[in-house]
C-alpha cells in the first residue's frame, strides 16, 4: 500500500502544474474565441478585444468597475495560449470564474469539469506501474478486473435510461426507441428546457447568463434555461447577450 501511495503522490504532485496551465490556456483562449465571435462582426484586434472585455463586460455588465486592466487580460493570454514569457503571473480565481461565466458556465470549477478531457503528455499509468512493481503485480490484476467488472455493472443497470426531445424538454423513454439518446450525450439532460422570454424576463443575475439561444436558418431565435446543445440542430446553445436581448427579445 505504502508503494501504491508513493506513485499516486508523485503523479499527482507532476501533474498538477501542467492541468492548471492547460485549463488557463483553455480558458482564456475561450474568452478570446467567445469575443471574436459574439461581439465584433469583422476580425478584432487582440487589443480590441481585450478593451471591450474589461470596459463593457467586466465594468457594466458584471459591475466591476477598475477591476483589472486590459494590458493585464492580453498579458494572460499570451503567456498562458502564446506560451510568451513575461510577468502576469496566474490570474486570480474570481476573474477565472467572471471569464467562465462570461462564455457560458457557472464558474471556473464548471468550466475545469467540462473540459477536463485533454491529449497531454504520454505516461505510464498508476496502474500500469503497478503491475511492474514485481511485489503486487496480482493488486494491478485485481484493480483492472474489478473496473471492468464495475462499468458492465453500470452499463447494465443505466443503458435503459434514455431520453427523447419532446416539444420543449427532453422526457424518459426506452432505449428501443428510434429516437432514443443516451444522458451521457446530452447537457443539462433533467433541466434543460425551450422557454419564452419578453422585456421582463430576467436574462441576467449578478454577472451571470441566465438564458441561452440558438438562431436556426430561418432567422428564428429559440431560448433555453441552460447550457447544453440544440435537441433538433445538434450545435451548441450560446449564451445570451445584451445585444441580441435588445435586438430580438420584443
């Protein structure tokens, strides 16, 4: 036991800086991407960008008025998605959850769980390096054979859990069904609903989106209460924004 907690810290302790490199650069790529797509409608400038983040989003829609300067935001992102040297440090875990929230997640913590799966580094696992400690390579055996055992087990007893789109939310069917979808291949499965929305709806609460949207090719504008993807379109639902609220919400 001793030697199996020896190579978990180890792992654990090597990896740790590298996923929160990942994660910042994931981040903050997202915001730029987010900035690019949703606020400018001819090619921004990295400075552009960076301006309108923090005068508009961060200072009137999020209410922090001086909270951090525009050289500090593109300073992040080119250390952390450029890989340039220089001195910005790591940003601090409130703005990592104002910038989460900003492109559409609850928080920073959100935002790491639905982008934790990544291509890093190839290592030898912990079980693997188990099975090569000549003294427990029956532990690594067992612990293999007891996952497998243990996601036929969860197979069996979640396959029958699927969902169909029904109008304006999605509803439990069998999994016979033609139009049957797995929960893991859908968002926000349980909550996830078609809303209307006028003047007075509440698109917004301290900083955070509220509502999200998809435009179909008609020019339509559908809204939801969550994050997650279009049940008829596939293409995921973007959070709502002070513009498109004062341009199509009547």
């Amino acid at each position: 036991m001793e030697i199996i907690f020896r190579l978990f810290l180890h792992d654990f302790l090597s990896l740790k800086q590298p996923l929160v490199c990942m994660m910042l650069s994931l981040l903050f790529k997202q915001l730029f991407n987010h900035l690019e797509k949703e606020v400018f409608s001819k090619k921004p400038t990295k400075n552009g960008m960076a301006v309108y983040f923090v005068t508009v989003v961060l200072e009137k829609q999020m209410d922090k008025p001086n909270y951090i300067s525009d050289k500090s935001i593109k300073g992040y992102y080119d250390k952390f998605v450029l890989g340039k040297e220089n001195k910005s440090g790591e940003p601090t875990r409130e703005l990592c959850d104002l910038i989460a929230s900003y492109i559409g997640y609850n928080n920073f913590l959100d935002f790491e769980l639905e982008n934790k799966k990544f291509e890093g580094p190839k290592r030898l696992s912990l079980l693997g390096r188990i099975k090569k400690s000549k003294g427990v390579k029956r532990l690594g055996l067992a612990m293999a054979s007891g996952a497998l055992l243990l996601s036929g087990v969860y197979y069996n007893e979640t396959r029958e859990e699927c969902w169909v789109w029904d109008t304006y939310k999605y509803k439990k069917i069998s999994c016979d069904h033609a139009d049957a979808i797995l929960p893991k291949d859908i968002f926000n499965v349980e909550v996830l609903q078609k809303i209307t929305v006028d003047k007075n709806t509440n698109f917004f609460k301290e900083g955070k989106v509220l509502v999200w949207y998809s435009k179909l090719r008609n020019g339509d504008i559908q809204y939801f209460n969550g994050r997650g993807v279009h049940p008829i379109t596939g293409k995921e639902l973007k959070p709502i924004t002070p513009y498109i609220v004062s341009k199509y919400v009547k």
